[in-house]
C-alpha cells in the first residue's frame, strides 16, 4: 500500500495486514519449502549425515513451534479478557476505547495465528515428504540406548577410542 492511500485507523490496519498475509501466503510455503530441500533434504539420503539433517530440522520446526505456541498463547489470553470484560459490563463499566482496543487484538492476533500456524504446517508436511514419516518432537523420541541393552564392552572399547583422539 502506497503511503497516500495508507490509513491509520484500526479497521485500516487489520485490512492492510490480512492483505500482506494473503499476498505472502504462497511466497512463506514456498521460501520455507526452498529451505528444506537446500538445507535439509540433500542430506537426508546419506545415512552418515542423515541424523544431523534431523536434528537441523528439529532446530528450524523447534524455532517456529514456539513461536506458534506463543501466538496462541497470546489469542487465547486476549479472549479470556475479551470475555471477561463483555461478560461483566452492564453499559458504564468498559470504555468505548477499550472495546475498539480489544476488537483490534483481536484481528491482528488471529492474523498472526495463522500466519504462525502456516509456517508450522508446511514445515510438518514438508518433513512427511523428504523423511517419509510423520514429524514427531525430538523430546517424544526417545533415544537410541532406550530400548536396547547396550554392550558394556563395546562402550568400553569406544570410549577408549575417544579418549585417544581427544588427548
């Protein structure tokens, strides 16, 4: 929007953000899509650098995660005071500013909710098609000693060997 026909009005506002977020929509999956296949995927194939290709997307989907959870997060209070502030007003008790005020967090928290949600879900589509399995957090994994006995002589003997390495 060019700054002539900019307004500076809530209801101004919120348009000119689902605008930016409409238009941007196809651009964030495809940037995001981009990333993956440039940062991850190529070395998902190599089972030498496919753990490491993991645990990088598990820093980019954890990044966005919290983020989204924040963002939701944020709706939900902005909600619960939106509902306590109408539920308790007879007409004198909320401000005309404060209802506009909470109409507008409103908007623009929706907005950034799905904004947020957009990026998560691509991020968790794209991990289905370049790992060929559904995305689970890193923390809900387990790891790798979890389920098997592991052999005390072999950790020995590595050990060993990493010590020789180290110094």
């Amino acid at each position: 929007m060019s700054s002539e026909t900019y307004r500076e009005d809530p209801d101004s506002r919120v348009a000119n953000m689902e605008l930016v977020l409409d238009e941007s929509e196809e651009q964030m999956v495809s940037g995001i899509n981009t990333m993956v296949d440039s940062l991850i995927k190529p070395f998902v194939e190599c089972k030498d650098w496919s753990m490491i290709a993991e645990w990088n997307f598990d820093s980019f989907y954890g990044c966005f995660s919290r983020h989204n959870e924040m963002c939701v997060g944020a709706l939900d209070k902005t909600i619960a005071q939106t509902k306590e502030a109408t539920r308790d007003d007879v007409g004198t008790e909320i401000t005309a500013n404060k209802l506009e005020g909470l109409l507008f967090k409103n908007k623009v928290q929706n907005l950034n909710v799905r904004r947020s949600g957009l990026i998560v879900d691509t991020l968790e589509k794209r991990y289905r098609e370049v790992f060929e399995k559904g995305y689970v957090p890193k923390s809900k994994r387990g790891n790798a000693t979890s389920d098997k006995k592991v052999d005390v002589v072999q950790k020995q003997f590595l050990k060993d060997q990493l010590k020789k390495l180290v110094g």
